[in-house]
C-alpha cells in the first residue's frame, strides 16, 4: 500500500519521550501512513528504541546518521519520504489525535492547493492542553501575488513552525526547498521564506495539528547553552 502522508520527526536524544510520541502517531486511523524516523546521533537508547518499534510496526522508517542538527535531520527524512504529502513533528511532541482522518477530508476537497497550516496547541508541563496567545488563523484559502501579503498571512495565523504544515511532496520537490543544514536555531524560518517564493495559494485549516510541549529540559528553546547560538 503506498503512503498518502509521510511523518518526518528528527530525533536527538528522545528516549524519554520518542515511545509515546510514535503511539500517537499509529493509533490514529488512518493506515495509508509513513513515519520516518531520523536518529540525528543520538547518544542514549534512542535509535535502539525506535528500531525495535520498527521490527514490530509496518510503515514505520528509522535512520541512522552521524548528528549534524535538527534541519539536516529534517532534510534526511525529506529524501526519504515516498509519501503524497508531507507532514513535521518533533520527537517531544504529540500529534493531535484525529489530525490524519481529517487531514484525508481537506486534502480530497481541495486538491489544487499544495500547502496547507493548521493549529496547535501547547502542552503545559501539568498536561493540561493551551492556545497559543497572540496567534489568529482565519480557515480558508488566502492567495496573493504579494510576497509580503503571503508571508504576513503566514506568519499571523501559524507563526514559522513547520510541524503544523501539510505539504504536498511533489511541489516540495519542484520547489527544490530544503531546510539549511548551518541553520542552528529557528531552522523552519527560511524554509518558510523560501516555500513562500514558490506558493502564491496556501489553505488554513481550523484543525489543531500539534500538541507542542513547552518548558521541556534540553531543548533548543530552554536551554541555556543554546542561547549564544540564537545569534
């Protein structure tokens, strides 16, 4: 059965949190489903983990390879993703259950769009489920042949995170967009800036994607060691 939507999720250092981030994924209904895993070196069980799932689950990918960051990791899940479209999500987070069965809906009723942004929301460390304050989608297709009108759009209703994107892979791959491996922190901004030259047409959707998980110990947003890399 071929995949209709590949899941891309860099991994570094994950075993604490990778298991039920990959439940999630394979209890959603959908089965026409691809999940690639990319091990970005990690030092822990991480790879170990995810390839004793693999040998249990079908459709679900891992790759190994020598840590380069999040947007190499990315970009080695991008070339081996077979799937129609594309989906993001990071090895702490969850993705919102239900998301692929509606996913399927917006996909067959608007087949000439080629990337669509949803919601999120944030996952408090006491569990409990937030919007994100400050962040306004208006659901429907917005077009322009203005650049800055397009990136604006964007930018006011999903911020720059690409793990509440659904891409479809062929544009991806005319597009020739791909994230830069140099880029430490904020990988997904000039990808966004990027995609954004080749899409005129993007499709929002009133559908929560990602369940983000905030505060989290080590990660590029809370640890203090990557604050000097931000610059």
């Amino acid at each position: 059965m071929e995949p209709v939507i590949s899941v891309v999720i860099p991994a570094y250092n994950a075993a604490g949190c990778i298991g039920e981030t990959l439940d999630n994924i394979l209890s959603q209904t959908m089965r026409e489903l691809e999940v690639i895993v990319v091990d970005d070196g990690s030092t822990d069980q991480s790879g170990a983990m995810c390839d004793a799932l693999a040998a249990e689950l079908p459709g679900l990918q891992v790759i190994h390879r020598e840590n380069g960051g999040l947007a190499a990791a990315r970009n080695t899940g991008l070339k081996a993703a077979t799937g129609d479209w594309l989906l993001f999500l990071d090895s702490d987070d969850a993705m919102a259950p239900g998301l692929l069965a509606q996913l399927r809906g917006a996909l067959a009723a608007h087949p000439d769009c080629n990337w669509f942004i949803g919601k999120h929301l944030e996952w408090q460390p006491d569990g409990t489920l937030t919007p994100h304050d400050g962040l306004h989608l208006v659901p429907g297709p917005f077009a322009s042949s203005d650049y800055a009108a397009r990136l604006k759009a964007l930018y006011t209703a999903g911020h720059w995170s690409v793990w509440k994107y659904c891409i479809r892979r062929s544009f991806l791959e005319k597009a020739r967009v791909r994230f830069l491996p140099d880029c430490i922190w904020a990988e997904d901004w000039p990808f966004d800036l990027e995609l954004l030259l080749h899409c005129d047409r993007l499709y929002f959707l009133d559908t929560v994607f990602t369940h983000y998980r905030v505060g989290r110990q080590g990660s590029l947003l809370t640890d203090a060691k990557n604050l000097p890399k931000r610059f």
